[in-house]
C-alpha cells in the first residue's frame, strides 16, 4: 500500500518535519534529552503508519494507527513541555500545537473508519456461518 497517498501520513511528516526544525535551536545540553524525545515521539507517528499500511491485514493497521495516535500524544506534551521551559516561543507553540491538532483530528477519523469496517465485517462473517 503506498503510505504517501494518506492524507494523514502527509500531515505526520509535516509535524515531523517541523518538530526537527524547532528542536534545531534547542540548547546543545538538551540534544540527548528533551530534543530526543521530541523527535522520536514525532518520527514514530507517520512511521508506524508506513509500517501499518504495509501488513497484510487492516486490523494490524489499526494497531500501528494506535500506536502512531500515542506517539502523537507524547510529542504535544514535550511540545507543552518545550513551551513552559522556554525552548519553543509561543508562535512555534501555537502551530505545532495546531498541526498535531489536525493530524490528530484526521487520524482518529482514519482509525473511526477502519474500526467501523471491521466490525461491518465481523457482522457480515457471523451472518455467513
């Protein structure tokens, strides 16, 4: 499956994309600490969806869009995290703050999605036996 073509894998690798360019002016004492983190939390979000849209069945889609939906989660705390000690300015703040806001929106619609159709075919499995 080509990860390229979800509108939500685009949005992930424009939060990644902008994480590393913010944590590029963090203090040099922060490289092995909160500028880490914050990139390994970003890189895991469009990752896991790479790696879940190639498995060969979408319930272990869903398991790596879960995945990718936490890594999310822990990349805006640092996010606040970053803000509140002083690393990331309030205008960084606000629009990283609001890329993982619709990225988050799109990827709980993806999840939404894939979890309706799983459930429609598990009802349609039992209405077969």
């Amino acid at each position: 499956m080509d990860y390229k073509r979800y509108k939500v894998w685009q949005l992930a690798d424009e939060v990644a994309r902008a994480v590393y360019r913010v944590t590029s002016s963090f203090p040099r004492s922060e490289v092995f600490a909160l500028s880490a983190q914050m990139r390994r939390a970003a890189l895991s979000v469009p990752g896991n969806i790479v790696e879940g849209s190639a498995r060969r069945h979408q319930r272990e889609f869903l398991q790596f869009l879960y995945v990718a939906s936490s890594s999310l989660a822990e990349l805006r705390y640092y996010i606040d995290f970053a803000e509140t000690v002083g690393y990331v300015k309030n205008g960084a703040h606000k629009k990283l703050n609001e890329m993982c806001q619709e990225t988050a929106k799109v990827l709980q619609g993806l999840i939404g999605r894939l979890e309706r159709d799983l459930k429609a075919d598990g009802r349609q499995l039992a209405a077969n036996s």
